[in-house]
C-alpha cells in the first residue's frame, strides 16, 4: 500500500509489486484490480483519470490512517512473538 503515496496507475502499482517480489499478482492482475476497488470503495483512495484516459489512485487520508496502523500492527509483532517464546520458555521450565 505504500506504493500508492504517490500517484500510480494500476498497471504501475502492479509492476512495483512485482519488482518488489510479491508475485501474487502475476498472470492475476483481476485480484489486483480487485483490491485497488475494494480499497477506493471504502474511502482509502483518491482517483482522477488522467489526460490519455488511465485511471490514477493515491492513498487519501483515511488510507493513510490505515497505511500506519498497519505498520504500527507490524512493527508490534516481533515483540509480540518475542513475550510468546520467553513465556513458552517460562512455562517449560515449570513441566
């Protein structure tokens, strides 16, 4: 998602996931599009069509929101898994 800070078309954004690694796109570009819709659905994005006709999406406010708390969520879970093993641990020793 943060790919779409910036302006990007969707055959844009999909080239960057692709770039980037994420291959569930490839060959699949419906469940992409698919996504991109939801999202703009539900007031995450901001679209305008540009001069030659291709479809622009940008993160808006509310998707930036979620942008962060999905990194807020992410940035969370080493830690999280961290308090997990050191409790197994804690647990093991008592058996």
């Amino acid at each position: 998602m943060d790919k779409l800070l910036l302006r990007k078309s969707g055959y844009e954004l999909g080239q960057l996931l692709r770039v980037r690694g994420l291959k569930s796109f490839e060959n699949n570009e419906g469940f992409l599009y698919t996504l991109i819709h939801q999202l703009e659905r539900k007031n995450y994005l901001r679209t305008r069509w540009d001069e030659s006709g291709v479809k622009l999406y940008k993160l808006n406010k509310n998707g930036r929101k979620l942008l962060q708390s999905m990194v807020d969520e992410y940035v969370k879970m080493p830690l999280l898994f961290k308090e997990l093993l050191e409790g197994w641990k804690k647990y093991e020793g008592q058996l």
